[in-house]
C-alpha cells in the first residue's frame, strides 16, 4: 500500500518566520525613526507586507509588542559591556554611569514607545519591570562591596540608584534640563557617588570594623 506523501509544511513555517522578522524589523525601524506609535498598516507597509499578512502574523499588538521586546532584550545583551568588579571604586563608578549612558541612549526609541502605550498594554510593563530588574540586579552585585549586608538595609540605597539609573531619570536630565550626554552622565555619577557614599556609612555602622570608602 503506498504511503501518502507527507505534507511539506517546512517552506511554509520559514516563509511565515520569515515574514514575522520582516515586521518586528519594520517596527523596531520605524521607532528608531520616531514613530514611537506605529499602525498595523503603517507597520505592514514597511515590511512590505498586506496589512492582512500582518494581522494573519500577529493576533493582536501584545503579540508584536512581545516579539519586539524580546527583539530589544536580546540587543541590549548583545551590546551589554560588564564591569570589573575589581575596579577600584571611583574607576566602577565612571565605567557604570558610562556604559549606562551608552544603553540607555540605545534603548531611547523603544522606552518612548513603551511609555506611550504601557498604560494600555500588560506585555509592555512586564517588559518595563524585566529591565529593571535586570540593572537593579547589575547595580547590586557591582557594588556589593560598598553595599550592607543586611538585605532590608541594601534595598533602598539599591532602589536609590535604579531610579537614578532609570529611563525617566535619564530623559528628564537629557529633556527638561537639557544636558547632553556628557552631562546626564556627570549627574549620574555624582547621584551614584553620593548613595553609595551613604550606603557605605550605613554599612561601618552597623559593622564598625575599619572600612575604606
């Protein structure tokens, strides 16, 4: 009895993968471009796709909004530069606020976007709150050595910096106030100097053997 020839749906799963990357590229593009809330027709247009192919592609915006964000994290890990723990204190500051500088200018476009449509979307703030953790996390092991010990006592001077750190610190520093980059990174380095010279006070109290800040 002869077999039924079996239905060869590999051309169609990497046409339908193909076309998906098309569109997280034409809207990655389009917000780095300012369109920082792009349609599904203006999205389908520049991947050269029918705006019918983009909503076959993707049910809803959350889905695109997912696929964009884990497009952007996994950029972020890319151009990611860790710093030496070693690093005497004032060289791990400069380096931070630096390469901090360097992400947050790259993650700009998509942070704009992310602000205008998070308030209606669960996908975007769970990606909001996934960055967060993630440099809160850096921000913690990078300066242990000046940090408490003591969990509940670090937490807030860890919170301190994460916000000093965060996009909305950095655009209110390259917005309203009108620094350029070299300037938003001087704010955030004193701001990350001054927690963590309070932090490391907090730490010889609470531990009162000798301890260089």
């Amino acid at each position: 009895m002869d077999a039924t020839p079996p239905i060869n749906s590999d051309g169609r799963l990497a046409r339908r993968e193909r076309t998906r990357q098309a569109i997280v590229a034409a809207h990655m593009a389009l917000v780095e471009e300012g369109d920082v809330s792009p349609t599904g027709a203006r999205i389908a247009a520049r991947a050269d796709v029918s705006v019918r192919t983009f909503w076959l592609t993707f049910d809803d915006m959350d889905q695109l909004f997912d696929a964009v964000g884990q497009a952007v994290l996994l950029r972020m890990q890319d151009e990611h530069r860790p710093i030496p723990a070693g690093l005497p204190l004032p060289e791990r500051i400069d380096a931070y606020c630096r390469e901090r500088a360097r992400l947050l200018e790259l993650i700009g476009p998509y942070a704009l976007a992310s602000a205008r449509r998070a308030p209606f979307s669960a996908v975007l703030r769970s990606y909001e709150r996934e960055h967060v953790q993630r440099f809160a996390a850096e921000i913690e092991e990078l300066f242990a050595a000046e940090l408490p010990e003591d969990a509940a006592t670090r937490l807030p001077y860890v919170q301190a910096m994460t916000v000093a750190t965060s996009w909305a610190s950095w655009s209110t520093s390259r917005g309203p106030l009108g620094l350029d980059v070299a300037g938003a990174t001087t704010v955030l380095a004193r701001t990350i100097t001054d927690v963590l010279a309070a932090a490391a006070r907090e730490r010889e109290r609470l531990d009162p053997e000798p301890y260089d800040v």
